[in-house]
C-alpha cells in the first residue's frame, strides 16, 4: 500500500544540495557577513555596503536565513553565532578562504562522480598528491592554514605534552600541529613529515611563525619511507580516509616501532561511527577518494583503535575532537 503520507521534498533538496553550497560560497564572496557584522542590518544597508542590488540582497538575505545562516527580527539580520565567529573578516578565526578553496576546488569532479565510481582504473596510493607541486601545495595551504592552526591549538590545549620533547607529524601539511605546540610548550621540537613539495611550504609557514629553529620539515613519503627517529609524540591528523585499512595499519605499527619507549601516538581523523552510518563528513571525504584515484576509505573509530592495539600501543581510546567531524584515536607504546 502506498502511503500518501510521504514526498520527495527531502529528495529534492539532497539533490540541489550544490545551492545550499553555492548560496553559502557567494555570501563569502561578496561578504555580506562581515558587512551585518560591522552595523548594516536591513535589506538596503547590507545591500549599499555590499555592493549589490537590494533585489539580490533580498534574495540572498531570505535564503541565508533559510539555511540558518542569518537571523531575522523583523527588518534586521544579524549573524548566526557560528558565523559571527568564523565568516567575519576581521575575525582571528576566520575561515572563509578554506570554505571557498574547498568548496569550489573539485565540484566539477563531483558533478561527474558516477563516472568515477565506474572506473576500473587501478588506484594509487597518493592518488593526485603524486603529482603534487609546491605551487599546489602553497594554493591548498593557503586556504586551510587558519583552520588548521584552530586544530592545532586545540589540541595542544587538550594534551599535556609538558615531559614531550619531539612531535613527529606525518602528513603535517603546513605545521600547524607543531607550531601550536610549540608556541605552548617552550622545549617542544617538532618535525613535519610530508610530501617534497609540502615540505617546501611548511618551511615558509615555520619560518613566518619563528619557529624554524625548533620545527623542522622532512620531505618523504610517510606510507613508505623511513621516519626520523627520536620522537616521542607521534600525530596523524586530518589524512585518514586517504589511506586503506592496509595502509594505515602498516604507517601505525611503522610509527610505533619508530616511537620512544613510553611515547604516545595520535590519530585525529575523519571517522565514521562503529555501525558505519555516519557522520556525514566522515562518508564523503572517503567518497572523494574514488575521484581522488587513491586507495582511500572511510574508517571507523573501532577500526582505528584496532590499528593501534594490534600494532602494539596500550591504554587506547576513542575522544571527540571535532564533534561530527573529527575523532582522536591516543594510544601510548609501553615503557621499557
């Protein structure tokens, strides 16, 4: 029997899905939440500072507020708080430049995921990375530095690292990671182990932060490579789904036997949850993997902790670090 109850509204909008994204991108853009930010509050206002037709402004304006995005009180908009923190442009927080990287740098490919997913095409491990250049790795760092540095100060607020001497962060992109901790911790040292060319960039980064003369980056390929020796904090942050089962098992264990006796290990990752049904971000950053061409799959946090335990660490557990978004697997090799 049919029931007439239901409808294809909830269809509908998963499949224009890229005008919520869209709507979001061009509010950045155009930067209408610094303007509300900063006193323009009706339509003509956010309109004049904007630079922008009140017709449009309206439009954008209802749906901003439609998405959550703005608040309405009568003729006035304000931002929602979340916005309000990390859309304003004199913010410390401000992300707006990942959000408009990211969100536009593969739609084109995602427009075209079917394809992909009937491609019988080998994967690669590093996928596009292979062929990863400086001028590409500065673009992409460019616009994930800010966000990259508000995990890094997370989590440096989160563990105490006072006995640590060494981080080792494999695939540290720009050396955020290392950088916050060392800004915390005046006898950390750091070393940011990526690709040749992200390499390059953070050394730039490091040395923008002053930090060059405790932070160093090592350009080499994590999944094979020898790692650096004397760490005793190991991270693998924001890279997970990149990698199969296989290869992140083989990374861990080479990460424990490369650690201090007593050392600690930190995978923080897009994970999905242990029955495999969410969270959503977790699910589409693995799905990105089939246009990337890598070996690339989602991870759950059970499978995760099972890398660590089955490589050798103890004491190992699961925390939120990033609710709905990202996980932090710590695991510690024993003492002698």
């Amino acid at each position: 029997m049919i029931d007439e109850k239901l409808d294809t509204v909830r269809l509908q909008n998963l499949a224009y899905g890229y005008r919520q994204s869209a709507t979001l991108l061009a509010a950045i853009e155009i930067d209408i939440f610094s303007k509300i930010s900063a006193g323009a509050r009706t339509v003509d206002t956010i309109a004049r500072a904007a630079d922008i037709t009140a017709l449009n402004a309206e439009r954008m304006l209802a749906a901003c507020a439609a998405l959550g995005l703005v608040v309405k009180d009568g003729e006035n908009y304000s931002n929602a708080s979340d916005v309000e923190r990390f859309l304003v442009k004199s913010a410390k927080s401000f992300v707006g430049p990942w959000l408009t990287t990211m969100g536009r740098s593969d739609y084109g490919a995602w427009n075209r995921l079917g394809e992909y997913l009937r491609s019988k095409k080998p994967p690669r491990i590093l996928g596009v990375y292979e062929s990863y250049t400086v001028e590409d790795a500065r673009k992409l760092h460019a616009a994930t530095f800010s966000i990259g540095m508000g995990a890094g100060r997370r989590f440096a607020r989160l563990c105490d690292l006072s006995r640590r001497k060494l981080i080792l962060d494999l695939g540290g992109g720009s050396g955020c990671y290392c950088i916050c901790a060392a800004q915390k911790y005046p006898q950390i040292r750091g070393v940011v182990f990526d690709l040749p060319s992200v390499a390059v960039v953070a050394r730039e980064y490091i040395a923008h932060n002053g930090f060059s003369d405790r932070i160093t980056a090592q350009g080499g390929d994590f999944t094979k490579d020898d790692f650096p020796p004397g760490a005793d904090v190991v991270i693998l942050a924001s890279n997970l789904p990149q990698y199969s089962p296989e290869i992140i098992r083989r990374v861990v264990k080479r990460a424990f036997e490369a650690l201090d006796a007593g050392g600690e290990m930190h995978v923080i990752g897009e994970m999905l949850n242990n029955d495999r049904t969410g969270p959503i971000g977790p699910a589409l950053w693995a799905l990105n993997e089939a246009i990337y061409g890598s070996t690339g799959v989602a991870h759950s946090e059970r499978d995760t902790m099972t890398y660590l335990e089955d490589a050798g660490f103890i004491e190992v557990t699961a925390t939120d670090f990033i609710p709905g978004s990202l996980t932090r697997v710590t695991g510690y090799k024993p003492p002698r």
